[in-house]
C-alpha cells in the first residue's frame, strides 16, 4: 500500500521560471537595505479629541438597542436616525442633535458594539 492521498495532491504544482523547488528568491545586500529604509511606523494624523461624555454614550447606546427604529447593521448612527424620520418611525430629537455635534468622533458616529457574551 502506497502513502495516503493528500489534499495537496489534487492541485497542480506551480513553480517560477528559472527558480529551483524548495528556494526563495534571494534579495542582495542593496535591497536589504531599501527595505529597512522602507519600514515606518505611520502615527494616525488625527486631532486629540476628548472623549464623549459618558451619559452621551449611555443615550447612543439605548438607542442602538432600540429595535423600534429599525437595524443598525452597516449604517451610522446618524443615517439610522434619518431613515428612521422618512419612516415615520419619531426618532429622539437629541439624538440627532448629539449626532450633528460630535460628527467627527467615530465613538459617537457609529454604533455601539457589544463584544461580550
């Protein structure tokens, strides 16, 4: 009896040109180099912003859990309250306010996640 079948098997091998199995290219000194020079750490160019009030965050968040205005999946906040008004639904009218206050804080402007059990 022979070795059992793989799941690898059933797939073509694919290999470059010119390039023997089982090697990487390999890079030079210079590119090496390039490389190191390349590698940066990139800092967020963002405006300190003070963090929202936590009885703000506390409203935000009842009204993210308040299925009467419909799911929050893939919106903002803001475009849940507006299509919530076409609807007829009355969304709070502070909600909108807070919205339109703090629309450049992303704790604000999107919805809330719960990441517990």
């Amino acid at each position: 009896m022979g070795q059992p079948r793989r799941i690898t098997d059933s797939f073509p091998r694919r290999r470059g040109p010119g390039r023997p199995p089982g090697r990487l290219k390999d890079k030079n000194k210079k590119d090496k180099d390039k490389d190191k020079d390349k590698v940066q750490v990139k800092v967020r160019d963002s405006p300190s912003q003070p963090p929202p009030d936590p009885a703000l965050l506390e409203m935000l968040r009842r009204f993210d859990l308040s299925w009467e205005y419909g799911p929050c999946a893939g919106i903002t906040r803001l475009q849940r309250w507006e299509r919530a008004q076409e609807l007829g639904l009355s969304p709070p009218g502070p909600i909108r306010d807070a919205l339109l206050e703090h629309r450049d804080n992303p704790d604000v402007t999107y919805r809330w996640v719960w990441d517990g059990m």
